[in-house]
C-alpha cells in the first residue's frame, strides 16, 4: 500500500482536486494545478486501498508525487474503464420532484404510486442495490436495456465515493440505467429492474475533492442515427436530501469492507411516450467532472 508520509496533504482537498482516470493499462492521475498532464500512479495504486484509507485525499497526493519514473501521459482516450475495484455500487430513488412523479406516473396501473409519494416526504430514503464491479461500464464502453423490458430509460446522477469508515471524499457520474415496465408493474419488481448486466456505468473519472456546489448543473443527451431525440438539465440545488444524510442511511447498520459508491437519484426523466434503442449514445455532463458517454446494448 502507499505510505502517505507525514506531509499534510489536507489542503488538497479544497486547494487541489484530482480526476483518477482507469485504463485499460494503467491508472492516471490528473491535478487542477496542472491540467492536462496525467501522471501515471505507480503499481502500487489499488481502488481498494484507496476507499479504505481514512484520508483518500492523502493516498492519491501520495501516488499523484511518488518518486518514481513518473510516465506521464496524453489526455486518456475516449474508452474508459470504470474508477472501481472491488465497490458495491448502490443508488437513492426518489430523492428529486421529478423522480417522484414519473415512479407515481408508471406504477399507478399496479396501484403502487402511493408508495413513492410517501417515500419522497419520508424520513427514511429509497436505497437500494444497484451492481458488482463486473457489472458496471466505464466511460466509451456499452450500457444494456433487458430483452424482456419494453420501456427504458438512462437515469443520470451523481455518484458519491464513500469510504469504508463512511467518509464521503470524492464523486463521479452515474447512469442508473432502469426498465420502467418491470418496476411499473410491480414495485416488487425492483431489483429485476435495475439489477442486470450492463446495468450502469460510472466515470469518466473519479474526482477526488470537495462536494459540488448545489448550483452545478446535470445534463444529458440521447442521440439515435446522430440525430437528438431526448435532452433535459437539472442541478443540485432540486436534490431533496443531504450527501450526508444518504450515506448515513446507506451505513446505517451495514458495512462496507472495500467502500462503496452511492447514486443520488436523478432529476431528469424522459416523457413517458419514450424508450430507449439499441445504438443509441447517452452523454452524460456534470460540471466539474466531464462527460459519460455510452452505447446502448441489449441484454
């Protein structure tokens, strides 16, 4: 593992945040001071040990000035691997007006509608399961729609990276990919519908740094045969809980050996009369962190 040393690396935290980028080689590491230059970690680097130091922000300064070779690289290309090793990802549900209203819209035939009005004014939040390492897609790689969905839709979020002590130290983007008829006609149907191969992808990178201000905005576009057909933005600020409030019931009772990433819920939902098509491209923007670009494929 990186020893840290007894240097002070707090100040990285709110004076210089690091984007950890994956590929399919080597890990890089980038610095708001230098931009633009990526440095390679050294072998040593390891998700794991990351989300299960006390202060992440030390172990990536750390890696980010080890006396080594220090390869440095060109802006990493447009296929990415996923920023994760051995994380559970989870997600909230229902954390934005908007969410609220499309769940009441697509389960109100199952006469389950009532459940995400109450669970959007309760105390306690919808968390729930989401995907294993192997399942999740990293930025230029494919996301997948079930063979037996017939309404599908990409839901984007931020995506907090929280430690196995449940410390909250960096971010991402999220697509929490998700079958509106499974879920809509049985909420029992849940994990059917958001638990799948392909089922999400996180990046491009992991930000290592501050929370986003509440006025950053999300962003997606869909496009199909490079027309547009879907588009819509919301910010921070529509979020209805606290990062800390979701990670404290995300660990309420549970551990998290290796850490765990948490989707916050989205803001955006396509029209009802929409669904997703294999080939299509979903972009993903939050400002601060970049794009998550991925290809639709079926599962």
């Amino acid at each position: 593992m990186l020893k840290t040393g007894k240097s002070d690396h707090s100040r990285y935290l709110t004076t210089m945040p690091f984007r950890i980028y994956r590929t399919a080689t080597s890990v890089l590491i980038e610095s708001h001071e230098r931009p633009d230059i990526f440095r390679e970690a050294p072998e040593e680097f390891c998700f794991n040990d990351l989300f299960t130091s006390e202060e992440p922000a030390d172990y990536v300064a750390a890696a980010y000035e080890y006396e080594w070779v220090g390869k440095t690289h060109a802006r990493p290309s447009s296929n990415l691997m996923a920023p994760i090793r051995d994380q559970e990802i989870w997600a909230a549900g229902v954390t934005y007006f908007r969410s609220r209203t499309a769940r009441m819209e697509e389960a109100e035939t199952a006469g389950g509608d009532v459940f995400y009005d109450r669970v959007y004014e309760a105390d306690r939040p919808e968390l729930f399961f989401k995907a294993t390492a192997p399942r999740a897609r990293g930025h230029g790689d494919t996301v997948a729609i079930r063979s037996d969905s017939s309404w599908d839709v990409p839901e984007p979020e931020l995506t907090l990276a929280i430690n196995s002590n449940g410390k909250i130290f960096g971010h991402t983007i999220g697509n929490d990919m998700s079958s509106r008829s499974i879920e809509g006609e049985n909420p029992l149907y849940l994990p059917q519908a958001k638990v799948y191969t392909g089922s999400c992808s996180i990046g491009p990178c992991l930000v290592i740094s501050d929370l986003p201000a509440p006025e950053t905005k999300i962003s997606i576009e869909i496009t199909r045969g490079g027309d547009s057909i879907f588009s819509g933005e919301t910010r921070l600020s529509q979020l209805k809980r606290s990062f800390d409030e979701l990670s404290g019931f995300l660990f309420r009772s549970n551990d998290f050996a290796h850490g765990a990433y948490l989707m916050t819920g989205t803001g955006i939902v396509p029209q009802s009369d929409f669904s997703l098509k294999v080939n299509d491209v979903i972009s993903i923007t939050i400002e601060g962190i970049g794009i998550l670009r991925n290809e639709v494929e079926i599962v």
